[in-house]
C-alpha cells in the first residue's frame, strides 16, 4: 500500500529514539531512497492519468483543479481516473510529511547531542550521521556559539555560556575522581592541571561540568 | 540566609532601572530587587508552556551586577571563610540569569518556526517576545534548517511537491498543559470543564493547580506568577519596606532562596538520566520526542 514504506521509518526513528537516549540512530539510507521512488512512481503515474484527463480541463497544477475536474468531468472513466490522482496525491504528500518528520527528528537529536557530548562528536556518532546531518552540526554549534557570545553585548556583558550551569549549586567547590586519562585541562584561573585516572581534585563545580557529561570525571562530595 | 555580594551593603547599590512607568521615570531598585524580579520571571518563564515576554532591563542589569561581583570577588581573602560563601552566592545568581535564558533558548529552538512566523507578522508597535540576540540566533537557525531539507529533501522529491511548507514545521505551545501558580490578587477565572462554564475565585495567596489557557492572561497581568508545589507561600520580605505599587508588590512575595527559586522545579540528575527528566512543557534541556 502507498505510504507504508514511509510509515515503517517513521516508527523506526521513533523505536531507536526512545530506545537509545544519547546517541544518533544509523540514517537508513534505503528506506529514505525507496521512499523517494515510490513518490518518483506516483508522480509518474498521476501525471499520465492527468494527461489523459488534461484534454477537458486545460490546467497543470493538479491538485487545485482536480474538485474541478470529479465535477466537471462527464464520463466515468475520466472521473474515476481523477479519483485515482487524488488518492495518489494523498500518498505524495503523507509520504513527504513522514519523510520530514523522520529527518526532523534526527536532526534534533543532533542538536542536543551538542549539549550531552558538547561540539566534538565521538566517532560513534558521526559514522551514523550523513555529510549533510555532520555539516548541519557544525553550523549549528556555529550559530550557538554566536548566540552565546552576543548575550548581554549591549549591556557590555561579554556572552555566556549556557552549557555550563546545568544544576543549581550546592557548594561552590566540588571533590572529584577522574575515570579515564583526560590529558591537560585548564580551569579558569589558568593554572592547568593533568586530569589522571583515578586522582582527585578539587574545582569550582561549574567548570566540572562538561567533563562529567563526558563521562571523564564524577562528583565524590558535594 | 541573606548575603551581601560584595561583603558591605555599599556594594549592592541601587541600579538604574528604566521602566516605562505612569509617571514615565525611571525607578531606581536596588540589584535584590532586580534578582528578585527575575526570579519570579524565571520560575514563570520555565512553568509555562509559552514564550514570556523578555525581561530585558532585569537580564541586562543583572549580568552588569554579576560582572562587578566576579571582580569583588577576587579581591578577598582566600583563607576567610566568607569567601567560599560569597561565590557560593555568586554562583547562584549565575545559575538563575543562566537557567531563565537556557530555558527560553530551549523553548526558541523548539518552537523556532512558528515564532519566526510570529516575529514576521509583527507590526512596528507590537513589542518583540525575544531579546535581540534570541532573534539574530532564531534567524540563523531557521534558514539553517529551512536550508538542510531543501538540500536533503525536497529537491530530491517530485516537482509538485518541492516547495518548503513552514506550515509543516510549526510546533505550537502547549495550551492545555497544566500549571501550578500562586494568586497575587484576588482574581474570578472562567473555567471550562467537561462542556459547563465554572468560575472559580482566586483569592491571594491561594495555590492553585489548573490548565494554562485560560489563566494565561491573568500570568501577563501579573495577577498570578506560576511555581512549582514546593515554593514556599509569599511572606513579606524586609529588604524593601517602602513597597508601595503593584510592581513592588509582586516583588513583596519572595521565594525563599534557599529551597524554592534555587533548586529549579526539576531536579536534574546526573548525565544521562537528566535528559529524560527534563522532557515536558517548561523544560530546560534538548527535548526527546
């Protein structure tokens, strides 16, 4: 039946959505495709039908003249054609509704995944994503970055970072472990520190954050 | 436990804060009063499930504030005990002006078409519902979007359906959710339930628990401010005795900051579990399907 194709992906990204939380589904390549070439098909074929109706009626959008076209037409066989082009429009435009949601879905997936894993993606992620998913990724860590800097530039305010300041503060310095060989990290003040596995040090919980998203540290004390 | 930022109450100065108000000049309220205001704008702000009105002057002046608090700040004496206590304080009042634009970021990017649209239609003397930098960044993100299913997409499919329809993209707030919210004066609202017409006072001080629409106005009168079930009921704060007119009012009625404005309605856990508890209207996090 028409649409089912697109149905099937539609339930799909919904399925590996909820089932993996942080992460991008791989993009189903063929089912986007066999769902283009079912519209290419329909299309083909309505325009043949509309052919041969567009004898009597001399338009060439098809939708806006098809009422026109089931009243006006006299012989059956012309109005069951009409018919026939209505319902295959139908099917193009759902199936264009649930290719869309399929890719809009996935996109904002892809946008937050900026604020779990922050604008590097792991290798993970990206070899699920297309060159079109990856570009759109770094122009949209592009225009969050802008917006960050611009917040409070005309209060002579120099931007600020949303991403930190995830949860309301308990204390100002935390106590934290390192779980996996980080490398250098620089704090604020500048004075960088080599995050090692299994040492604990001691920073204001703000700058914490992102290494906990990434899985680098956890919080031993508040 | 209320703490001066900057350790003297010279410090906390008052801060010039141009309002529109009757008598057109300015009021001059002092920097608790401003966080106070954007307290009760964020609580809002995160509990509906619209876009509110932007707090500009109160956003503007607290950034300004906090920006001389991070310089007293560093001035004082590592080894005294207040120290950590002010930048706890500090701290705090970041997560507040953070957590208010993270959350109206969240509702942006969600609703970002339906409120381009919006932001179109608008006439000249119709007031904006985004700061200047929200619109810019809508803006980009909108033709970014619009320009990533005409790539992908639409040129792909049949020419009689390769047109961008915004109309498929608009997400609309949720109405119909429902909201916690403490009355400031004594109010009437009409109610439709199950096809009758109730009216229900709301009487000050009350808290009530009932469906967005048709309180909506009463949130943009300042009639009511929404809250979560847990804010503490409004007690006259001390740190304005003069409070006089019905701005100030509003300002009177001051969450503890000590539970109810600093721990934010949901409480996020760790990664990744606070992703998921952060779905819902108000939510302040990457929304999951």
């Amino acid at each position: 039946m028409f649409g089912e194709r697109s149905f099937e992906l539609v339930k799909d990204v919904e399925r590996q959505m909820t089932g993996c939380v942080t992460g991008v589904p791989t993009y189903d390549e063929n089912g986007v495709r066999q769902v283009l070439d079912e519209m290419q098909l329909l299309f083909d074929q309505n325009q043949k039908d509309y052919n041969r109706i567009g004898q009597k009626v001399n338009q060439n959008d098809v939708t806006e003249n098809l009422d026109v076209t089931m009243n006006s037409s006299t012989s059956t066989g012309a109005q069951g054609e009409a018919a026939g082009v209505y319902l295959r429009h139908t099917a193009l435009e759902r199936n264009k509704d649930c290719l869309l949601a399929y890719m809009s879905t996935r996109l904002e997936r892809i946008r937050d995944l900026r604020w779990i894993k922050g604008s590097v993606l792991p290798e993970a992620d990206q070899n699920n994503m297309t060159e079109q998913e990856l570009q759109y990724f770094t122009d949209y860590n592009k225009i969050l970055a802008n917006y960050m800097r611009d917040i409070g530039v005309d209060g002579d305010f120099d931007g600020l970072d949303l991403t930190e300041h995830m949860e309301p503060p308990k204390s100002h310095m935390v106590y934290f472990k390192v779980l996996k060989e980080y490398g250098e990290f620089e704090p604020e003040d500048g004075k960088i520190i080599v995050l090692r596995k299994n040492c604990v040090h001691h920073l204001p919980k703000y700058q914490c954050e992102t290494l906990i998203r990434q899985g680098v540290i956890e919080i031993l004390t508040e | 436990m209320d703490i001066s930022l900057n350790g003297g109450d010279d410090q906390g100065g008052p801060v010039d804060n141009e309002e529109d108000d009757d008598d057109d000049e300015p009021i001059v309220v002092t920097s608790a009063e401003v966080l106070q205001r954007l307290e009760h704008g964020w609580m809002n702000e995160k509990m509906s499930p619209e876009l509110l009105p932007p707090l500009e002057q109160e956003k503007d002046a607290m950034l300004g504030q906090i920006k001389v608090m991070e310089r007293n700040v560093t001035t004082l004496d590592k080894r005294d005990v207040r120290t950590d206590i002010h930048k706890l304080e500090l701290e705090r009042i970041k997560f507040v002006v953070v957590s208010y634009m993270r959350t109206r970021f969240f509702k942006v990017q969600r609703m970002s078409f339906t409120l381009y649209e919006a932001e179109m239609k608008r006439s000249r003397n119709q007031e904006s519902i985004l700061f200047k930098e929200e619109f810019t960044f809508l803006k980009n993100l909108v033709t970014r979007t619009a320009d990533y299913f005409k790539a992908t997409l639409i040129s792909k499919m049949p020419p009689v359906l390769q047109k961008f329809e915004i109309k498929k993209f608009r997400v609309l707030p949720q109405f119909d959710a429902f909201v916690f919210f403490r009355v400031l004066q004594n109010q009437t609202v009409q109610v439709e339930v199950n096809d009758e017409i109730l009216t229900i006072e709301l009487e000050e001080g009350d808290l009530h628990f009932m469906r967005y629409e048709p309180i909506a106005h009463l949130l943009a009168g300042g009639a009511i401010h929404l809250s979560t079930l847990k804010a503490n009921p409004p007690s006259r704060h001390h740190h304005h005795p003069h409070a006089a007119n019905d701005d100030d009012k509003v300002n009177a009625l001051k969450i503890r900051e000590e539970q109810g404005a600093l721990s934010s309605p949901q409480k996020i856990s760790h990664h990744p579990q606070w992703l998921r508890k952060l779905e819902g209207t108000g939510g302040e996090c990457p929304h999951l399907i």
